[in-house]
C-alpha cells in the first residue's frame, strides 16, 4: 500500500474558482490542489484558440531573421536547413524547410546522420560552401556551435540559430541567434520546443509577406471620464506592443506639442475606434487647429467582426474574454489592441488560406515535438497541443504522421497526448538513434503515398531494432549501476562501457534516473570519440554541470534535465578524474518520497462515466501536468481475474459504483488477488480513469495504481 496524501481544499475557494470560472466542483478543487488559480494560468487550461500564442516577434532578434530569410528569397541564395537527429530535429526542420519552400527558396535540409556528432560539423560547412551557399539556419541546435559558426562566416557564410537550449556563457557570432531561453530574447515563455521555434519563425515568414509587416501603428483613444480627459496610445509593430502613451488632462487645451504626442505618433498610422467619439475629444485636448489624420477602425472591422463594430470600446472592453484571466490588461486601449489583432489575424486568413491550412499542419508537429522534448504543458505549450491533437482527431492527420498512426492502429480512435507519446514518439525518434534521421524527414515530406507506407514500416522496423538494443543497454547498465552509485555518494550513476549503442544512452540514463532517482550518464564510444548522455532529477542542473569539464569536451549541450556530451577517448580518464572532484559538491533535492498526490476523492456513488469531463478538461497531460490521481474508498469488488497468455500476471476486476459498473486493470498485480483482497470484498483504490477504445466501441475504465482491503 502506498502512501497517499490529499491536500485540504477550502470549500470557499472551490466555491470561489469555479462561480468565477465557469467550473464544476471536483475541477476547481483539482486546480486548487495543482495550485492553478492564477489567470494567466488558468487561460491555458479554459481556452485553445491560437490567438492566446506569444506573438513571434516578442522574439528580440526576429525580425533581423525574417529580413535576413527574405534578402536570401529576393536574391535567390542557396539555404541549408541544418537539424538535429531527433523527433524535435526533424519536426523544426521540416516546418521550416516547408515554409522556404513554399517561398520560393533554394532550400536544401541536413540531419546528422550515422555516427556524426551533435550540432553543426565543419563538415557541413565545407559541403555547403562547396554548393555555393550563403546561409545556414539551425534548427533544434545551434546554439554552442560557436566555433561551427565562426568557421562558417570565414567562408561567406552567415548563420540564423533558430534553438531552444540552454545557452552557454558566450554566445556564437556572428550569428542571428532566435532562442527563448536567452537573457536578452524578450520572448515571454522559455520552455517550448525547438519545432515551436521553427514555427514562430514560419509565422514571421507569412506575416511578413503582409503590408502590416515592419509597418509603425499608433492605436489612439480618447474619452472623457470625471472631468478629465485621457488620452493613450499604443505604439504597435508586427502586432507587438512597443510603447505605451498616457495624458491625463483636467486643464485644456493644451499645445500638442507640450504634450509629447506628436514625438510618440510621428511617421505612425494612427487608427482610433469611432472616430465620430474620438476625434471631438482630441479637439477639446488640443483646440480645434490641429487636424488628426486617423482611419477608423470600427468602419473596416465592420465587414470581417461585425459583432463588435456596433460597440464601444467600453462595451468590448467589458467582454473581454482575457479581462477575466488578466486584470491588468481589462483597460479599453488593450481592448482595441485585441481587437485590431484579431481583425489583421481575420483579414489575412481570408487572403492567404494556405497558410492557415499549412498552420494545422505544423501545430501537429509543434504536438509532436512538445511530448518527445518532454516540455512543460503549460502556457503556450497547452495550446500547441490542444491544436495538433484537435487537427488530427478531426480526420486531418498531416501525410507521414497518418501512416504512423494507421501503423500504431490508432486510426478511428481519439488521439491524446498519452497515446503520441507512448505510440508515435518513440517510433520517431529510432531513426535518429539508430543513425538514420533522414528517413522521418523523408517520410513527412514524401508526396507519394505508397512511398510514404513503405518508409514508415521502415521506420516501424527500426523501432523494433531500438527496443532490443535499449534491453541490452539495460543489462549492461544495471549490472554495475548501484556499485556507481556508492562510489559517487549516492549523488551520480555513470556507466560507461563500449558496448551500449549510443542511439539508447540517453534511453538508458532515463531508465537509470527513474529506477534510482539520481542523476545519471551513459557513455559509450564511436571509434575514437566518446559519446555520452545525461538525464537529471532533484534539481541538478546538466548542462551547469557538464560546463566545469567543457575544455576537455568536443561539444556539450542540452536542457536543465537532459543533455548530451562528447570527447576524444584519450581523455576518458582526465574525464574520470574530473568527476571525482566534481561529484562532491552536487546539491540534489530530497529524495522524493513514495507519497502519492491524490487530485480528487471520489465516493462510489460518485464514481459515474461523467467524471471523464474533468479528465478531459485537464488534457494534454504532460511534463509539469501529469494524468490525474483519484482516489476512491471502500468501493465492492463484483468480480476477480488473472490474466496473462503464459502465466497470470495481471489482475482484471469488475468494481460495483451503484449505477455504474468500472472495469479495472491493475496490470503486473495479479498476486494480490485471493492474497490482499478477493471478490465481495470492499478496497479503496488509487487509479486514473481512461478510455478503453476496442472495434470502434469507447468504454471508460479504471487503470489501477494501487489498491488494498478496506478497514
């Protein structure tokens, strides 16, 4: 029995979350529990529009890789897309070769591939400057490629880093570098994917073809209020908030120029909303002289939201669905920013529809990419995913992807962010393990459909290969690893041995992670280089720990949680010696304990198929957002089976909850059976309520996480 706590939750503040968000209940105190009460939280479990993603260009650097992307359009250079190996790799690379291509561009795409190392090889470089190329983008890498870069711009080469990993102390140059996790990058969200960046970039890139691109706009309201007259403007470039203008007058009029307006709206298009409201009121500030050449809004957003183009700004500002998540931005001057975004946003998916359609079919990658980088599912991350999955599960699974799932069976049943994780991610990522990252590219950019069926049993085949080789990786690594453990203080695993194939180190160190929740490494070598991966946990930081060995590195790089390193194999012990000394002052978290978080508590009698709402409500499940945890007590057992085709090993039981009968799998328990419980006895149970989707039929079940007889 394991144990188990469940947070206290004020009945008030249930109350409170859900009268004020629309929730039921159990929802609201689940979000309690998870401690999600914040708007700006909240916003990304209630809402899935894409108009709630970060503007690309919040991107300090993007428009510096839009302009240098559309110099290379117009004047017909050579661009080599450089990924990497993995699905994040192929998912950046292929959203962004997509998008070049449709521009026009030369565009040409490399993986690593074989034994190649991680990031940009100076081979590349020389490849690529034997065509004739003049510009490299990376994508999922990049970003500690810094002697990569310097080569490159030795050849006339110049460089876009399109990344989202850690950045190390100095920066690559010369290089325009698009990375969230970067001091300086403005972006607001660190933690999505490198494909999320290859996306924003494409984003850019369709914008940028609009005549709103690069163009200065001044949104400006005027009114009147208590005896005063306020006057506030935006200044917006590429649906980007730059700066903001405020005046507060109770004398008036005043000279515009005292007032500072004209250096803020000068060479700006000024837009208002009812000119017919607010122009009388400039002329009150500023005397009847000064003539304001301003477009009104509500005119032109009269044919593409007509809904609001008989409102004020008061009244749009007062049903604003952001107002309620963001108190701080419920002002009528965001209200009319929000509102001129959606009227571009509508304007320009009447006039490209293309893009919108292509949109669906990256978000499906951006999907993708978010689960096998394992990043958080929160913010924007939450939308990325609610839209991939919402294309695919309305029967638009984009080409190469349909025939992974069609291969996983998973055509004709609902696809969750469980299901591509455990199904389609792994398949994906064996190509790049076992050298062969080409091969996903191929298969999602291949217009043949046959063609398309056989690279993706191909790649099925190589899963298979993955598998066995991540088996014997495992023995090899267990053998030794609490021996490693001891010697580096309970702090570190590392193995290293020559037979473990480096496409399953990183498999192996996360195995070693969750088996004795310390920090691990797996090290293996590929002729004269050694090649090693690092998974973390308790707080220890591996890309910061790797960096006090950099100098005997050929290259290192990664997240906070997983990262990957090289060196010649002559320094393997130097590198031994290094850990000695460093293992000493690593710093991890307490161990974490055994107790289980229960999410909610569920009576039997409450235990009905509609509790599937609040599972679904909490969808995608991820990294910072696990599936949900309920606990139920003293609920009847109707019937008891062993399962399994060789020897019993799972446990299969029918659970009476009053008007609902649950089945139930507890799988690897079936021992408990006739031993802790059997049939007619009352358990409490920890579970997680799914679907069981079988010939077309959809049927709720519990999956068993634990479960004892009641006392």
């Amino acid at each position: 029995m394991k144990n188990w706590n469940k947070k206290a939750v004020p009945r008030e503040k249930v109350k409170e979350l859900a009268e004020k968000y629309g929730l039921d209940p159990i929802t609201s105190s689940v979000l309690i529990r998870r401690g999600i009460t914040e708007g700006k939280e909240l916003l990304y479990f209630l809402e899935n529009d894409t108009r709630f993603m970060h503007n690309p260009f919040a991107f300090a650097a993007m428009e510096d890789a839009v302009d240098r992307i559309m110099q290379a359009q117009e004047e017909g250079e050579i661009v080599l897309i450089f990924g990497d190996r993995d699905v994040d790799g192929i998912s950046s690379t292929v959203i962004l070769f997509e998008q070049l291509k449709s521009m026009g561009i030369d565009v040409q795409w490399r993986l690593p591939n074989g034994n190649d190392g991680y990031g940009l090889s100076m081979e590349a470089v020389d490849d690529f400057a034997a065509k004739m190329g003049t510009l490299i983008i990376t994508v999922d890498c990049g970003i500690s490629n810094n002697e990569e870069i310097a080569y490159a711009a030795s050849k006339g080469i110049d460089v876009i880093v399109l990344d989202h990993h850690n950045p190390p102390e100095t920066l690559p140059a010369p290089a325009i570098i698009v990375d969230p996790k970067c001091a300086d990058s403005l972006y607001p969200f660190p933690d999505i994917s490198g494909a999320a960046v290859s996306f924003k970039t494409s984003l850019a890139l369709r914008f940028a073809k609009t005549d709103w691109y690069k163009q200065e706009i001044c949104l400006l309201n005027a009114r009147e209020e208590e005896n005063k007259i306020i006057i506030e403007a935006f200044s917006v470039r590429n649906l980007n908030i730059q700066k903001k203008f405020e005046l507060k007058l109770t004398d008036y009029p005043v000279s515009i120029s005292s007032s500072r307006f004209n250096d803020f709206a000068a060479g700006k298009y000024i837009l208002v909303w009812d000119s017919k409201t607010v122009l009388p009121v400039l002329n009150k500030a500023f005397g009847n002289g000064v003539e304001f050449n301003a477009a009104d809004l509500r005119e032109q957003a009269a044919k593409i939201i007509p809904q609001v183009s008989k409102l004020s700004l008061l009244q749009i500002k007062n049903s604003s669905k952001i107002a309620g998540y963001i108190p701080e931005e419920n002002t009528q001057l965001h209200a009319f920013f929000n509102i001129f975004v959606t009227f571009v946003n509508k304007t320009l998916a009447v006039k490209y529809p293309e893009d919108k359609k292509q949109e669906e079919k990256d978000l499906q990658l951006v999907a993708l990419a978010a689960l096998a980088d394992i990043m958080p599912m929160k913010d924007e991350n939450r939308i990325f995913l609610k839209q991939g999955l919402k294309s695919i599960n309305e029967g638009k699974p984009r080409k190469g992807l349909l025939e992974l799932l069609c291969n996983a069976r998973l055509l004709g049943t609902t696809i969750n962010s469980v299901k591509l994780s455990w199904n389609i991610v792994p398949v994906l990522n064996a190509t790049g393990r076992l050298g062969q990252p080409e091969l996903g590219m191929y298969l999602f950019l291949e217009e043949n459909d046959k063609k398309r069926q056989e690279l993706a049993q191909k790649i099925d085949n190589l899963n298979l290969q993955r598998k066995e080789l991540g088996k014997e990786a495992w023995l090899i690594g267990i053998k030794t690893a609490q021996e490693s453990i001891n010697h580096y203080g309970g702090k570190l695993c590392v193995i290293i041995d020559e037979n473990i194939n480096r496409g399953v180190s990183g498999i192996l160190a996360g195995k070693l992670v969750s088996k004795f929740n310390v920090p691990a490494m797996a090290v293996t070598f590929v002729d004269d280089t050694a090649i090693g991966s690092m998974r973390s946990c308790r707080g220890l930081d591996c890309p910061e720990f790797l960096s006090a060995m950099s100098d005997i590195f050929i290259n290192f790089g990664g997240h906070n949680q997983a990262a990957g390193f090289s060196f010649e194999k002559s320094k393997l012990e130097e590198f031994k010696m290094r850990l000695e000394k460093l293992y000493p002052s690593i710093k991890l978290f307490e161990a974490d304990s055994e107790t289980v978080e229960i999410d909610a508590e569920l009576p039997p009698e409450h235990l009905k198929p509609e509790v599937l709402k609040v599972v679904d409500f909490f969808e995608p499940y991820g990294e910072t957002n696990p599936e949900l945890t309920f606990l139920t007590q003293k609920i009847p057992i109707i019937k008891g089976l062993k399962l399994g085709k060789e020897e019993p090993l799972h446990l299969k039981l029918e659970l009476d909850a009053g008007h609902t009968k649950w089945p139930a799998m507890f799988f690897g328990r079936a021992d408990l059976l006739d031993a802790e419980f059997s049939e007619k006895d009352r358990i409490d149970i920890l579970y997680q309520i799914q679907r069981n989707e079988f010939n077309g039929n959809v049927r709720p079940q519990i999956l068993l996480s634990d479960a004892w007889k009641s006392r």
